[in-house]
C-alpha cells in the first residue's frame, strides 16, 4: 500500500494520465498545494481558517505569481464564491472545512470536468448529500484507509484509475 495520502496517489495517477493546467482546491496544505504550484499553470486554493491562511497561503503567494489564495471564512463560503463566478477548472479537489465538503463537491459539478474528494470514508461530512448530475461516473478509491472519491466526465481518468497498476506508480 502507498505511504503517501490517498488523495495524493489519486491525483498522481489523474496527473500522469491527463493533462491539468488549472485547478481549484478547497483546503490550502502542505503536501497538495505546492503538487498543484509545481505542475498548474493556475492554482486558486481556497483556506477557511484565518491563521492558517496567513500562515501558509499568503506565504506561497508571494513566491509563486501563479497561486491565487482566498480566504473565505465560514463552511458555505467556499461553494457560495464558487457559485457567483463563471470559473472552469480542469480540477477541483474538495478536501477543505468540514462542514463544507459535500457543498464545495455540488457546486464543483457546474465548473469542472473532474472532482477529487478527500476523506469520503467519513460519514461526518454527510456525502449522501451530493447530487450527482447525469453523465458523471464515480470512482471510489478505497485500497488506503482514508478514501478518496473521485467524480469524472472524463473516459480517461477513469481508466487511469481503475487500471490494475502499483498504487504509487
Ligand atoms: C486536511 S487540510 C487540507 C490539506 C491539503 N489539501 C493538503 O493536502 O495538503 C483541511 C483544510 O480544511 C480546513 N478546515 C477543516 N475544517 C475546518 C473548519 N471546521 N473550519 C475552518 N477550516 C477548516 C483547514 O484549515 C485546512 O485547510
């Protein structure tokens, strides 16, 4: 089994087999925002926690032009941004507030072709609240601990995914 987070393996995999310029992440952290910074034309990620967000996003920020860090206090505030903007993503990974996850994972269906969900094993974060639109497949990536959930309207991911390959190849 991979040492490395599940949403990580899973996004090595969406990475190698696609290309991916522009992401959205809900959840700003150490180990999935600089993989986005290193690899994105464009990576917006979204922080709900003050301290955090002065800590870590605005940092990166000032040395990488290309991170657009937000700050968006409050579980709703994430999915409600993202409603108000027209913004296409060709990622968005939900791993952010915790009340929030199952919101960010909805809106996300209207502003891009491939959603990567982090911790949907958890049943705190109420994901039987997703409304899943038509032509989307689901892959759920359970082979860590920690699952990762992934929704795609893309042939491709969804092979990369469910090839029978080492799970950190
Ligand atoms: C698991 S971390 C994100 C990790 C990051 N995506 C990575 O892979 O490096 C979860 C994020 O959600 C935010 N978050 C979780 N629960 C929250 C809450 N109750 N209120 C505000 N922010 C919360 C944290 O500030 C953090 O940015």
């Amino acid at each position: 089994m991979s040492k490395q987070p599940s949403h990580m393996t899973i996004l090595r995999k969406i990475f190698k087999a696609i290309d991916i310029d522009t992401v959205l992440e809900f959840g700003t952290g150490l180990i999935s925002t600089p993989f986005f910074i290193d690899r994105c034309k464009s990576v917006v990620s979204v922080e709900q926690q003050d301290r955090r967000f002065h800590q870590m996003a605005q940092v990166l920020h000032e040395e990488y032009q290309h991170l657009l860090p937000l700050l968006l206090l409050g579980p709703g505030r994430g999915s409600e941004w993202l409603a108000s903007a027209d913004d296409v993503y060709d990622l968005v990974l939900v791993d952010g507030h915790s009340q929030a996850r199952y919101r960010d994972v909805n809106e996300a269906f209207s502003h891009t072709e491939i959603i990567v969900a982090h911790d949907t094993e958890d049943k705190r974060y109420s994901w039987e609240k997703i409304v899943v639109p038509e032509g989307w497949q689901i892959v759920e990536c359970t082979a860590a601990p920690i699952h990762t959930t992934v929704w795609t309207k893309r042939a491709e991911v969804v092979d990369a995914l469910t090839a029978k390959k080492k799970e950190n190849e």
